[in-house]
C-alpha cells in the first residue's frame, strides 16, 4: 500500500506533509513525492526516504499553504522518479495522488494515448490525471474534471488532487483504500491513516465509498456523484498523540513488542467476566441460534494473521468442539472451496485492507456463509464487508513486522472459543472461569520475559550472522515456529523457515549442522518427551540448538546451547507467551545486522493489492 497525505491551512503546506509522510513511511517508502501551491504548482519527487527529499527541497522556498505528498509501495513500474507520485498533467497546473490499484488501467491508457496524451511513468496512477485533465479542458470546472474521471475507473483508490485552477481545494475520493478527513482549526489535513492527523487534530471524517469531497481550509463538502450532499459526522479520536509517537524506543516495533501487555487487556476487558464465566461480543452480528446451526470453522487470513489463526484452531476445536480449517487467504479465494451457510468464516486482519483477504472474504459471502472479522482497525473495509466484528484493541500497529496485534488476535481467538463453548453447554461456567483467569493472568507473565531481554540480546548477538535459521515446534508450538521464523526473516533478512518438529526427520534434518541454529519451542506438555527427542536428533549432527522452554526445567539446559525461559501457563496461552521471545530475538538480531526494523525492504505494513 502507498501513504497518502493532504494539508491547506495556515501552515506552510510543505512541513506540515513532509511531517506527515514520515508517518505514513512504514505504509511504503520507495519513492516519495510532494506537491504544493502558492499561485503556482511546485512539484518534488525521488526515490528513498521521506529524509532524501527534505535534503532535496531544503533550498526551496515554498511557501504555499495548500499541497499533497505520497509515499510508495511499487506495485506497476518500478521504484524511480518518474512513477513516483503525484502525477502531473502536461503542463503541469494540475497534481494528484493515488493509492490502490486501478484494474481498467490499460485500456483508459490506451484510449487517452489514442486522444493524443503522452505518458511519462509505467503506472496505473496516471491515468487519472489525464482523464481529469481531458474532462477540465472540456468543462473548465475542477470538481466536474474531477467526478467525470472518477466515473471511468475500476479498481481500488484513494485519490488526492489539486490545481492552480482551484488553488484553495483539495478533491478527495476513495474506494477499496482508505482516506480520512481531519477537522482543524482554520486546517485541514487529509490522510491514508489517522496517525499523522492527530498532532493537529483528532476531529474526523470518515470518507465513505461512493462519495467525494471538496475540502479547504474551513470546510470539507461531501457529495455523491450525481452532486448531492452528503451530511458526514465529524468523530471525536480516541486515539492520543502519544500512541502514535515512539516514545523512548528507537523503532515503533520494540514499543508494541512491550504494549502487549496492555493491549491484552483492552481486548479482554469489558468483554470477559471470569467470575460468571461469560465472554461478551457486542459486534458479531450472528445471532446465537445461527451460530449453534453452524457445523465447521473456516478461518482465512495472510502472513501473520494467518499464524493467530493456526494458533485459534487449538482453542476453538478442543473448547468449541469445532471442526476447523486455516486457508491462504490468496489460495481459498481461487479455489472454488465448498462452504455454505452452515459455514462460519473467520477473517482475520490486523489492517483490515488485505487484498487478498478482502477477496476470501467476498468469496466466503458469495457462497452463503456468516464471516466475522478478526481486526485491529475501526472503520477498515474488512469491518464493513464481514457480517460481524471482533475488533483487537491493541492501538495503532505501525511497525510493519505486526507483533501486538498477533497476540490481540489469538486472545479474541481465546474469548471466541470459550464464547462458542459456553454458548454449545460444552464448557461448564467454572472451566470457563478458569481459563478467562489465565488469559488475565497472562500480562503479568509477559512482563516476566521482558525482565530476561538482556539474555535475549546476547543469544542474538551470537547467531545474527548465520545465514540461516530453523524454528521447530510441536502442537500450538508448530505454530509458534512459523511466526517465530517470520518475524526473523521479515525485519533481519536472515533465511529463516519454521516446520513442525515431528516432520524434521522427512526432509528438514538434512540442513542441519554445525552452521545452523534451530530454535525449538520445548515447553511442558503434551508434546514435551518427543521434542527432546527432537532436540537430540539435532545435537546428534552438530546443530546448536536454543531452547524457548518453560520455567523451571533445569534439565533442558543440559542438552542445548542456549534456553530462553517463558513463566508456566495453561499450554493453549504458550501460542501467545512462548511469541513474545521470539519478537524479541529477530528485533535484535535486526537491529545488530544494521536493518531498518520498522521499515524492512520491500515490505509494507498492509498489502492492499493481490
Ligand atoms: C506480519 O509481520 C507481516 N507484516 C504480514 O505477514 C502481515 O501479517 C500480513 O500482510 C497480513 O496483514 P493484515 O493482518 O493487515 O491482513
């Protein structure tokens, strides 16, 4: 996804932006672009970092009080400064933003280089704004320009423009990807996330699909597009400044590593009462004989969600007594799966604007069946187009590798499966009181791992030169492995898989020797005897092995290189504490190889096209 952001006011526009941009980095970051107007439009772009064009502009003196910038996630041309965005018309009078994916794009292309326009970039972007500049020419009206070329386009966007022929307004639109109005004072701002809003303001508008505004610097018009007004509420935030700044921290992502404890518990309060050994979900929308009438679980998300989920297929079979499936969201939407209304789909995301969940979740609702979002963002796409909601309330998650959100997801997975439980008479209210105990329990036991971060730094300091890494686990540790492996190789760049402990011997035992670190998860439980076996199988041929085991257990620290201790918990809470060390190894191991841990390369915090 790319950040887009918007500003008239009093201001010098071109603080203001490039303030914003640098917000909206971790949405995309391989070209940046900013334009402003002061009678005149002045345009800057070029690749990298919101820094690499301060250094640019430095000498510039723009003084306009009305401009747009954008940061890039290439998805059509590649990173350079002629795709950066914005987008100019010919003679340069007119600049817009986009965020999305226009799918009609080459035909609109086509067209409009038929009808004489000349192109300079390989995006999909641009062709918005020849077809505003082609209907501006044949209207000399901005806002008809403007709505005239919206009409022609498919796809997902959100969409910023302005002009030296409306030098106050900025025009606004979105479908699919999100954009925010924020109501200053004698200001407005315009962004992709509400982030870099709340230092001027936490009044919001929330842009809706199928509408367009027309917004200065004392006040945003929304209309339709046959031009009717739209009346929109203007939304107090919740959310404080301070939530979105790093605070002590040099990367946003060890400051959400340490939130977890907190963010637990806004998910689970107000919502689970140990004493009655109830769980409460206001927001899913499925009545409780709908819900008894379902017979299995789908649960469909990408990359991290995905890992909650695997996690939540432990909870939801043995509390819920649910048959469950975990489906690639990319995959089960192309795969004409065999559901029906007696199917519940969980769709889970942190963002919220997924393409590719977003697809499962019109897939899953095409063939009938009842979808609940699992998500961390009010207002995301996803919380409209599912039946019901279980929002995670970890906070704004800016940092791309998600980790506050994961362990908020696998609680809402928690309370869900001891909801269906209860609501089946398969969980009697004292076992319920007893393992929402343990769920409000848990903050206190992941501040207990954060005492052993020192020991944690030092393990990475002694393996963050291997060129790889295996993460083994057995039962909720298999799952467990995977994030582990995906937090490394995400935010260091170190080659690093996570497998099922008990599928090593048919194939994976062959990477291993004296090169190779594996991380066991070896917790006590179930599964415990066979993973020293396993642990064995890996000493035998060399391997080192670092151990994430339970409290206590002296004897594993005789079998392997280095252990990490997590507190004892109920063996369904390890898929969300024996996590947070694993967080905390790829952090640091990022951070000694040099890595920009909130922005890692060729990432971006949600992937909003397929
Ligand atoms: C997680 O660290 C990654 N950034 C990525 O796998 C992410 O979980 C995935 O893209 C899904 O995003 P979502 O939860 O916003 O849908």
């Amino acid at each position: 996804m790319c950040g887009i952001f918007a500003y008239v006011g009093m201001r010098p526009a071109v603080n203001v932006i490039v303030t914003g941009l640098k917000k909206l980095e971790y949405r995309g970051y391989d070209s940046i672009g900013i334009s402003t107007i002061n009678q005149s439009l002045h345009t800057f772009k070029c690749v990298g970092k919101v820094s690499e064009l301060e250094e640019k502009i430095s000498d510039e003196k723009l003084t306009g009080k009305l401009g747009i910038g954008h940061t890039r996630w290439a998805t059509h041309g590649e990173p350079n400064e002629l795709n950066a965005h914005p987008h100019l018309d010919k003679d340069n009078k007119i600049a817009l933003v986009h965020n999305g994916i226009i799918e009609n794009y080459k035909e609109l292309r086509a067209e409009l280089q038929k009808e004489g326009f000349v192109f300079r970039s390989q995006t999909d972007s641009e062709v918005i704004i020849h077809l505003v500049a082609k209907y501006y020419a044949a209207s000399n009206n901005m806002e008809q320009a403007f709505v005239g070329a919206i009409q022609h386009l498919e796809g997902t966007y959100a969409i910023c423009l302005v002009s030296e022929f409306d030098p106050k307004k900025i025009y606004a639109t979105r479908k699919g990807s999100p954009l925010i109005v924020g109501v200053g004072d004698k200001e407005s701002i315009v962004s992709s996330d509400i982030a870099p809003i709340l230092k001027y303001t936490k009044n919001i508008i929330y842009l809706d699909e199928d509408e367009y505004a027309i917004i200065t610097d004392t006040q945003t018009i929304v209309k339709d597009f046959h031009g009717k007004i739209r009346p929109k509420e203007v939304v107090k935030s919740s959310i404080n400044v301070e939530d979105v700044e790093k605070g002590q921290y040099d990367f946003y992502m060890m400051k959400e590593i340490h939130e977890q404890p907190y963010s637990i518990i806004q998910t689970i309060q107000d919502r689970c009462d140990v004493e009655a050994g109830t769980v409460t979900l206001r927001y899913i929308n499925i009545s409780p004989g709908q819900m008894l009438g379902m017979n299995r679980i789908v649960i469909t998300a990408c990359g991290t969600s995905l890992h909650a989920g695997l996690v939540g297929e432990f909870y939801l079979e043995k509390f819920a007594q649910m048959p469950v499936e975990i489906e690639y969201a990319a995959e089960f939407r192309y795969r004409n799966p065999i559901i029906d209304s007696k199917t519940l789909v969980i769709a889970i995301s942190q963002s919220g604007e997924t393409a590719d969940t977003l697809a499962a979740v019109a897939e899953a609702k095409s063939k009938g069946a009842k979808v609940i979002a699992i998500c961390n963002v009010a207002g995301s796409t996803i919380t409209r187009e599912a039946d019901g909601v279980i929002y995670t309330k970890a906070g704004l998650e800016i940092g791309v590798a998600s980790t506050k959100a994961f362990t908020a997801q696998v609680t809402g997975l928690y309370m869900f499966a001891i909801y269906l439980a209860r609501l089946k008479y398969l969980m009697s209210k004292e076992t319920a009181s007893h393992y929402l105990r343990q769920i409000f329990e848990l903050p206190a036991l992941i501040k207990e791992v954060f005492v052993d971060e020192d020991h944690i730094f030092n393990i990475a300091n002694k393996y963050y030169k291997s060129d790889h890494f295996l993460y083994l686990g057995r039962g909720i540790g298999f799952p467990v492995a995977l994030e582990g492996a995906l937090k490394m190789k995400e935010i260091s760049y170190i080659h690093a898989e996570g497998y099922s402990a008990a599928e090593m011997k048919h194939g994976p035992i062959a990477l291993i020797d004296e090169n190779l670190p594996v991380v066991v998860i070896a917790l006590k439980g179930r599964s415990y005897e066979k993973i020293l076996s396993n642990i064995s199988e890996v000493k035998a041929r060399k391997g080192m092995v670092i151990a994430i085991a339970t409290k206590g257990d002296r004897a594993i620290a005789q079998l392997v290189d280095d252990v990490i201790y997590i507190p004892d918990t109920e063996e369904e809470l390890t898929g969300i504490l024996a996590v947070i060390p694993l967080q905390l190894l790829a952090y640091y191991a990022a951070v000694l190889r040099g890595c920009h841990v909130d922005q890692p390369r060729n990432l971006a915090k949600s992937v909003t096209v397929e």
